[in-house]
C-alpha cells in the first residue's frame, strides 16, 4: 500500500460510521474515553474483547458500528464458504473472556449451543454458521461498553486526543473524546472497471456473484460471463456459475496459475492465499486439462483481454479486496494513507487492524502473504494491542517502557 508522510496521518479522519446507544454503560456527549474501537465485524469483535481482558474498564471503551451484525462477514458475505477451518472458528470463540461464553460451551460437555459443534473441526463452513457465535459475543460485549449505532462522520486531534463526531440517524452530531481509536472499518472488492469501454458490457458485483439466488436471479441463459481472478472467491464464483446457471459460457481471465494451500508439519505454505477445503477439491477436478464444456480460462494480458471481453455481456472482478476508503476532510491526509503492517499504527493513538489493515507476514520460504482470517486476527492483535496502549500522543511516547505480549 502507498507510503505518505507520518505527519499528513494526523490531522482530520472524516469516516464512516445514526446514533442508538447500546446497553452498556452510557455517557455524555464530549465525554472523554480511553478507546473508540469502530467497526463490529470479527476483527472490531475481537479488539474489543482483548481490550476489556486486558483490564481496559468497560466504562471508558466506545464502539461504533452501522449495525452491529458482525460486519460484513455477518451480511454480505454470509452463503460463503470460509477458508479457515471449524477448529481454528471455535479457538477464536474460546480465546476471549469478555465473550461470556459459558466455560466448555463448545466442548460439547453443555449440549448443542451452536450448528458449528456439529461439524468436523479439520473442515470448512460457510462464513453464516460461523457468524452465529459472533452475534452473541456482540451482544454481550454491548451490555459492557458504551456502544453506539451509527457512523463516525469526522475523526480529528484535539487536546492531544482524537475526536469523533457521529453522524446521527436525527441530524444530530454528537462528539466524544479518545485517546485511542481503532478501525476495524473492513475492506470492499476491488474493481478493475473494464466493462466501462465496452457499452453493452454489465457489471455484476462480488456481492451478488457470491448470493447463488442473487447470481442466477441477475443471468440468462443468453449471457456469456467474464470473470476475472483466480483466488478463492473467483473460483467459488466460477463454480456458482458454472452449477447453478444456464449461461452460454464463462470466460475465466486469469494473471497466475492456481494456488493451493499445503499442510507441511506445523505450517501452511501459501495459507493466505491458497485454495482451501471444498473449493481447492472442486478447483482440482475441474480446473487442470479437461474443462467444463461452458468454461474457457485465458490469460488475461491486454491482447487477450480485447479479444474475449468484447464477446461477453457481464462482467464480475473477483481480484480481491481493497481497505474500505473513509471520506477525508483535509486533504492533505491522503486517503491513501499508510499503515504499519507489522503493528496495525497509523498515527499516535489511531491504529488499523482486520481485513482492511492486515497484518504481513514472510513464511520461511519467502512469501510475503497479507493475514486474513478469525484466528490471525485474533492472533495479532494479541501481540499489537500492548503496543498500541503505549502509542497514543498523551502517554509519552519514547519514553522507556516494558512491553509484554499477551497480558
């Protein structure tokens, strides 16, 4: 991701994020809290969690969401299937105390709570089932902190602290005081726009390509459809289409071979961003010499692109995903601004963490892969979080301190 200068990240965040104030504990407007943690998917879930285990008191930790639903992952990507496994979901419920999950909940010693206790722990499950947890854990972690429904419509320093002006369902815009803000704000799929030369060309979101009622709903049996990518979404995509509709043909643009994810001892080679389970099966049966007799695969440089584009009628970019933009205020902080991807900062006191400000990482081979996933989430942020209680511009930084790892 682009590099700006440190100094243009520390001005005026305009964000994302109608006020309804949560169960927990409530205050005034331009109170001042400890952390603002904004955005409610696995990743916000998560930071909160280890804030409050962490002996942050509940009282001084604000959270900001649209809904509350666990995010994207909760709604909109809800029919898909997960890369990571049953076992890997269940230590990401089990790893927080502030979850409240009842102890032993998903040893099976207290009965069913939850369809994913049914399934094999070395398998994958579609990303519904996996949310089922997460809505619980939002719920109860609400009756702790002060939580509010709505949206962040400006984020900016003030008194050595950042303040976030909320954009209210009423008009109103009530402001609130942090001295650490957190965005879990998420990430959107990437588009390369293509279809924008070609007239007749219609694009189809990854939203709705990854919707099977969606998908077919937004088909005929006239259409030739191109999609392009090869990661796991796209070939996900790419089967949807290839079994659950009567299109004339799919036409698959693709820039590297496929990717699979090996298991070697006590480690994943290319764990990120391999295929996985089901997908990675159906990807091998149908993907290597014998095609599907709808399916063509291309590669997708330009000369093959203006050969074979101009033949199809929609067009859907599984290119993977890119950091949800926050509209900005001032313009000299960049909406491209960077981020540390090993520690999650982005100025003293404003850290990013999640799909949208992942955590990188060099396997022992040499791959640098982006970390994406409930359990590397959690992962990180248990070595980072530390880090950032000793980040924000009123704690003095680069004063000598002891940092440890987990609490």
């Amino acid at each position: 991701m682009r590099r700006v200068a440190h100094r243009q990240v520390c001005r005026n965040v305009s964000s994302f994020m109608s006020t309804e104030v949560g169960s927990g504990s409530s205050r005034s407007q331009g109170s001042a809290y400890q952390w603002c943690v904004v955005g409610a998917g696995p990743a916000g879930i998560a930071t909160v969690g280890l804030l409050l285990d962490s002996s942050v008191p509940p009282a001084s930790l604000l959270w900001v969401d649209p809904s509350f639903t666990v995010g994207d992952f909760g709604t909109r990507w809800k029919f898909v299937s997960s890369n990571t496994n049953v076992g890997l979901f269940l230590r990401f419920y089990q790893r927080c105390r502030s979850f409240d999950f009842p102890f032993d909940c998903f040893s099976g010693s207290l009965g069913r709570t939850y369809a994913i206790q049914d399934l094999p722990k070395e398998q994958t499950c579609p990303l519904d089932v996996a949310s089922e947890p997460l809505r619980d854990a939002t719920q109860n972690l609400r009756k702790k902190v002060h939580s509010v429904v709505g949206e962040v419509s400006q984020l900016r320093e003030r008194e050595a602290k950042w303040q976030c002006i909320l954009s209210t369902s009423s008009g109103d815009a009530p402001s609130f005081l942090a001295s650490n803000v957190v965005l879990a704000t998420g990430a959107v799929p990437r588009s390369l726009h293509l279809h924008k030369s070609y007239p007749s060309l219609q694009e189809i979101s990854v939203t709705t390509a990854l919707n099977p009622s969606s998908l077919v709903a937004s088909l005929t049996p006239d259409d030739t459809v191109a999609i392009f990518g090869s990661s796991h979404t796209a070939i996900i995509i790419l089967r949807t289409l290839l079994e659950k509709t009567c299109v004339k043909k799919v036409i698959n643009f693709y820039r590297r071979p496929l990717r699979y994810a090996l298991y070697i001892g006590d480690w994943i080679i290319f764990d990120d961003t391999g295929l996985k389970g089901d997908t990675a099966r159906w990807s091998r049966e149908n993907l290597h010499g014998s095609l599907p007799d709808r399916l063509k695969r291309v590669y997708s440089d330009s000369k093959m692109v203006q050969e074979y584009l101009p033949l199809c009628t929609k067009v859907i970019y599984a290119v993977g995903f890119e950091r949800r933009q926050l509209p900005f205020g001032i313009l000299e902080f960049s909406p491209g601004y960077s981020y540390n991807t090993r520690c999650g900062i982005i100025a003293p006191g404003l850290f990013g963490c999640g799909i949208g400000y992942p955590e990188e990482k060099t396997d022992r081979y040499g791959n640098v892969e982006a970390r994406v996933g409930l359990w590397k989430f959690m992962e990180h942020l248990e070595s980072v979080i530390p880090i950032w209680k000793e980040y924000s511009v009123s704690q003095g930084i680069g004063q000598p301190k002891g940092i440890s790892g987990r609490y």
